[in-house]
C-alpha cells in the first residue's frame, strides 16, 4: 500500500484548518498540482486586476509548489486554466516563456464567470510527471499542404506570431 507523505515548506502558504485542498499530491511519478493562484504564503492577494502580474505569481507559486516534490516546470504534461477573460492568455507568452522555455504541455483554458475572489483573473492547475523521458506530439505544419484561413476577431490576429 502507498504511503502517504504531508509535504510542508516556508514557501508555500500554510493549510489552513478546514481547507479542503492540499497544494499537491504525487503518486508514484505522477503530481497533481492544485489550481495556483496570486495568492502570497501569507494568504494575500497580489496584482489586483493585472493578469501579467498574477499569471507571473501563479507559475513562480506551480514552480515552488513541484519543487518541493522534487519536480521542476520541465516535467508539466497538462496545465488546465481558469480564466475571467480568456483573451487575456494572449498576454501570456513572455511569461510563459521565463518558467517553461520551450517545453509546451499539454493545456486547457476554460472562461468562467467568477473565481473564488473577484480580485483573481486567472487559476492553473498542473499535472507533472517525473524521471522518464517525455514524447511530444506537435501538429507543425506541412509546407504545400492548404490550411483553412486562421480565425481571426475583428481588429486582432488570434496567432501568436
């Protein structure tokens, strides 16, 4: 039977009596990285209203978070989204870029109509899996082949490029 290890650190907020989450769980290889917020470990929220400014903190807190179990943001496969305004993730590449480099998981980015404070614009969740090599399937594309025309929003380019 596995055993199950509390993971405590001075750079992580401290649960709370009553909180009904851990901020994460490794199985095996495998860790599950509770939805990561702009929340510092003495609970308060930082960048009100900024997304660059949280999406920054979420991924420095996912970073702390995996570091603890032995894991860095290289062993990410799926990062799951939750975001007040979707279009924001445009934003997002220089970001993503400082903790990811050029690894790209996996992801999903739902809008929802509010998160759990109506000062937070964006929570992530993560899956990471540690110590095997990684596959990356990545759909490029084929030079001749036609492509549809790319979705566009009026007065934006949705790619980013």
């Amino acid at each position: 039977m596995a055993k199950k290890n509390l993971i405590l650190s001075e750079k992580l907020p401290p649960m709370r009596r009553g909180m009904t989450y851990s901020h994460a769980i490794k199985v095996g290889n495998i860790v599950y990285v509770s939805g990561q917020v702009a929340r510092d470990k003495h609970y308060k929220i930082c960048h009100k209203r900024n997304f660059l400014g949280q999406i920054e903190m979420v991924f420095q807190n996912m970073k702390e978070v995996l570091e603890e179990v032995g894991a860095t943001m290289q062993d990410v496969v799926k990062l799951n989204f939750y975001c007040r305004h979707l279009w924001d993730l445009r934003l997002m590449p220089p970001v993503f870029e400082k903790y990811f480099g050029d690894h790209v998981p996996t992801m999903t980015a739902v809008e929802v109509v509010q998160l759990w404070h109506p000062h937070i614009l964006v929570e992530c969740e993560a899956v990471a899996h540690i110590g095997e090599d990684m596959t990356i399937v990545d759909g490029k594309e084929i030079p001749g082949v036609k492509y549809g025309k790319p979705y566009k929003v009026p007065g934006e380019e949705f790619r980013f490029e």
